[in-house]
C-alpha cells in the first residue's frame, strides 16, 4: 500500500456582512473550495494565506484580519493518494467585489439556501460548512 503524500495549506473561511461564505473554483478542478493554498518553505501558515489571497484575489490583508479557527487533514479531492493538512482561519470582509486571478477560474458566494447544491471540496465541506452555518 502506497503512503499518501501530504500537502500543507493554509485557507481562509471569508465572509460578508450578509455572512455568505466565499468559495473559489480552480481551473483545473470541479470542485469549489476555501481560497488559500500551499505553504512555501519557511512560510507561517499566517504568512501563506496573506500571500495566497492577494494572489488569487487580490485582498490585501494582514495578520489582524485573520483568526484561527482550527486544523483538519481529509483527503485531497484533486490529487491522487494525498491528504491535505490546513490551517484555517476566518476572515470577514465588507467588500465583496471579488477579482480571481492565478489559478483560480471563479468565485462564488454560498448562501444557506444554495450551499447544497454546490460540489465541495472535502476540506471545506467537513470542516468550515458546519461552522460557518453555526454563524447563523
């Protein structure tokens, strides 16, 4: 049996004033997940969601903006035989002029009405759906 390979991200479970919560779609993928991404060698978690979110949608935010909700590892839903391992924090933002860019192809907003009938990435389903609806 082959060992799974690991992948450490941070992401970021962003909300509005409404409190929809904010999920994007890769280019390369089906499934829509936290923004965020991959930590870079010597980078904080901290650091790699500030960096990955102004990358793929050009927030600008600092380490005051961000809190640590938790840690949970599930199993990668675009890579074979990987586990991903995340960092995730809560970010609330009031602008919700959202510009993609890098990888990603799009975003969207989920509602508690609509958040269902969206496929999702096992991360975002197992871990931030059941405390972002707790925010209600």
């Amino acid at each position: 049996m082959n060992t799974p390979n690991t992948i450490y991200l941070a992401s970021a479970l962003i909300t509005d004033k409404n409190n929809r919560l904010l999920t994007v779609r890769k280019k390369t993928s089906t499934y829509y997940m936290m923004a965020g991404g991959k930590l870079e060698l010597g980078e904080t978690p901290e650091q790699a969601l500030i960096r990955e979110l102004n990358e793929e949608l050009h927030l600008i935010i600092t380490s005051k903006d961000i809190k640590l909700l938790g840690t949970h590892s599930t199993k990668a839903v675009n890579e074979a035989n990987t586990i991903v391992t995340a960092h995730i924090y809560h970010l609330a933002i009031d602008d919700t002029d959202i510009t993609v860019s890098a990888e990603i192809a799009e975003a969207k907003w989920l509602t508690q009405e609509n958040y269902k009938e969206t496929k999702l990435a096992h991360l975002l389903e197992e871990f931030s759906i059941p405390i972002w609806l707790r925010l209600f």
